[in-house]
C-alpha cells in the first residue's frame, strides 16, 4: 500500500508544509547540471561521468532557462527511505504539459541523501530554482537488506 503524505513527509528532510500533497511530498530544482564526459556500466563496476553545473539566466529566486536537451537534476529536499519502503519519484504534470519531463529509479529502502533525477527538455523551458519538479511516493515494502551502495548519504 503506498503511504499517506503525511507518512512521506517524515522521511523528508527540508519540505515545506505546503509541499505535502495528499499521497506524497513534493521535490524541488535545487541544482542542473549538463554531462561532459562518458560515464561507465559494467557488470561489477561503475562510474558518473564529469559534469557541469548550468547558472541560472538571473532573477532573484534565479531562474533556469533550459535549452532541449537532457539534464541532470539534484532535489532540494534530503530523503531517508524507511526499511520497510520503497520510493519512487513521478514527474510534476506540469512538466509534461510542456513536453519535459523527470526520469526517476527506484529509491531503495535504507537510502539516504539527496538525490538526482534525469530532466529532459523537448521544449524550451524556464524553472525557479526551488520550484516543485517532482512528487516522492512511498510504498510498503518487504525489503531484502537495505542500501548500502556508492550513492548512500550523497550530496
Ligand atoms: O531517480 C532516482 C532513483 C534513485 N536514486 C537514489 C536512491 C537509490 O537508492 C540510489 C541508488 O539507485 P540505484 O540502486 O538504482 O542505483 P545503481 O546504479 O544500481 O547504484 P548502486 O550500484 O549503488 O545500487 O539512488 C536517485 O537519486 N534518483
């Protein structure tokens, strides 16, 4: 059964009461960044490729004006997934209504830290640092063990 809002905020550190919505908590832009270099998957090993953080265009909360194109996205908000949960992060509809939208994983049961999304861009689109870009959501969940991997208490 996934959790109510309420129970999704207490596993979220730095969310606004009003970022509560009735089946999770919402996720803000804190950071965009743009792939430089090749990253590697391989069957034991892997590694992020280099990266660099695009500035916002300017404003006062700054704003990001986002070419097409795919982006990756640090959250604002620091999550701690409950041992007996599992996590997964939609895309703000809005996002979508304006041809972009948020790439997400499974936030594994144990995680913890803030973490990082795939924004893709098929439209030009402008967004305020801070703005809500995501809902995280929290399902009950039978866990074999819990994270432990290279990504735990990130950022
Ligand atoms: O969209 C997502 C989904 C998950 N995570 C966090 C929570 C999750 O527990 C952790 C690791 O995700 P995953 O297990 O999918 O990554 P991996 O590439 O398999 O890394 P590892 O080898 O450390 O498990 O990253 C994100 O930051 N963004």
């Amino acid at each position: 059964m996934f959790c109510s809002g309420a129970s999704v905020a207490a596993a979220v550190d730095g969310a606004d009461d009003d970022a509560v919505q009735p089946n999770g908590v919402d996720l803000t832009l804190d950071a965009v960044f743009e792939q430089t270099s090749p990253g590697y998957v391989g069957r034991d090993g892997k590694s992020v490729g280099e990266r660099s953080e695009v500035e916002p265009h300017g404003g006062e909360p700054p704003i990001y004006r986002l070419e097409p194109g795919d982006y990756v996205v640090r959250y604002g908000e620091r999550l701690a997934v409950p041992e007996d949960s599992v996590g997964f992060v939609l895309p703000r509809s809005t996002l979508l209504r304006n041809t972009c939208s948020l790439d997400t994983a499974v936030w594994d049961a144990g995680y913890e830290g803030r973490g990082e999304g795939l924004l893709q861009v098929g439209r030009a689109i402008e967004i305020e640092r801070g703005a809500r870009i995501g809902q995280f959501v929290l399902a009950d969940a039978d866990s074999e063990g819990t994270y432990d991997g290279s990504y735990q208490g990130e950022n």
